[in-house]
C-alpha cells in the first residue's frame, strides 16, 4: 500500500501559526521534502521535530519526484513544505502533487498560513471575487499581463519582490489609473508588519520615500468600488 503525501502549510512569518495538526504530521511523516532545508530547519527546530529532510525546490522538483514516488510506494509518507506559506501557491510543490494523482497515490493538504488570505483578510477590499496573480513576469509577457489585469472587474492580489515593488507599481498606475484602490501587505504576521492603504499614487509615492523591506502582497480594487467607510459598494 502506498504511503501519503501531505502538503503542510507552514507560518509566513509568525512561528506561532503553525497548527497543531501541520506540527503533528510533519513529526510523524518518514521525510519532509522542504524548499529550503536551512530555512525549514529554524521551524523544526523550534517544534522539536527532527524529522529528516530533503530539498525540493523549483530547480530540483523535477529530478527528485521519481525518487519521492518510488518512496511513497514503497509505504512510506513524506510532508511537502515550502520556505513561508502554502506549497503550490506560488512555490514549489505542484509538480509532486501532479505525479501523485497520476500515480494513485494519495494527496493530504493540511491548510494553514496563506499570505494572499492574510493580505485579503485585512485589505478591507471587496473579496467576493478576487483574482490571484502571483508574481508578474520579470520581462517577457509583464505588459500583456498588466493590460489583462487592467481589464479585470474584480479584486486583484499580486506578491512582489522590495526590489521591483516600485517598479511594479508604477506600471499598475499606468495601466490601471490613478484612482484605483490599493493596499500592500509587507511582513505579514512578523514584527514589523503593515498595512498601507490609498490610491496607487498615494501608496507609491510613501514607498518612494520609506524604507522598502519584507515581503510586498499588492491588493488592488476593483474599478468601481467606493469606501463609504462602512461598507463596500
């Protein structure tokens, strides 16, 4: 019988996030496959769980999934994690758990920390409707994508690097006008987290004149939602 593999979602910041079940299953497992093993070190440690440990990153994963299947049919279970966050969304993870299905293997996904649900949460941005975009291209396909983004009707979230968070918001002013609404989520959950919250212009022109550091989620409105301050139109 083959084992099961479980994608756990592990804290975006706060260590304190972790669920009781995520700490439970990746001290059971026979071997997590970790984005980073020196980064998924600080939070084992800090359960301690000693667990062994494999990296499995966006350059490995395709090399390392027949080793990882062969070892789930042999009957033993492994735990996904990535560096912060939810394997698969905007991280590694995916490609395993494709080659799981196809293989008849079963899948476990074990919810917890999210950055795009954390941001949404306290955006205060319709979020009835929201689309998911994740990192936008660096070079090849960035403006056809901003002009699809553009065209959306509904509450959009992207994750942005600090080294292109003014770059990128630039471009969304350009492509997306002056009175959209924004919001940007940095170090959600850590120490220093924030939220900031405007126009474009005004939300670009803080950054442009503070220190830029964390982790950016960008959370933009929809084109024609009003904040009355009690509500949402």
């Amino acid at each position: 019988m083959s084992g099961i593999c479980y994608v756990v979602a592990t804290p975006i910041g706060n260590l304190e996030d972790i669920s009781y079940r995520a700490a439970r299953i990746l001290g059971e497992v026979d071997k997590i496959a970790a984005e980073d093993t020196r980064v998924s070190r600080i939070l084992l440690n800090h359960l301690g769980i000693n667990t062994p440990m494999m990296s499995l990153n966006a350059r490995s994963e395709s090399a390392k999934i027949p080793q990882l299947i062969q070892y789930l049919k042999d009957g033993k279970n492994i735990a996904i994690i990535s560096d912060a966050g939810t394997p698969g969304i905007s991280d590694p993870g995916i490609r395993l758990v494709n080659a799981c299905a196809a293989n008849d293997i079963d899948v476990v996904s074990i919810p917890g920390p999210s950055a795009v649900i954390t941001a949404l949460a306290g955006a205060g941005l319709p979020t009835d409707k929201f689309w998911f975009e994740g990192f936008l291209p660096h070079k090849k396909g960035r403006q056809t994508r901003l002009k699809f983004l553009s065209e959306l009707p509904s509450t959009i979230v992207l994750y942005e690097s600090p080294y292109r968070v003014l770059k990128t918001l630039t471009q969304l002013l350009t492509w997306l006008g002056p009175k959209r609404k924004c919001v940007i989520g940095r170090e959600l959950t850590k120490k220093f987290e924030e939220f900031r919250r405007g126009t474009i212009p005004e939300v670009l022109e803080y950054f442009s004149k503070n220190p830029i550091k964390g982790e950016f989620v960008i959370i933009l409105g929809p084109a024609k939602f009003v904040d009355k301050g009690e509500g949402v139109e």
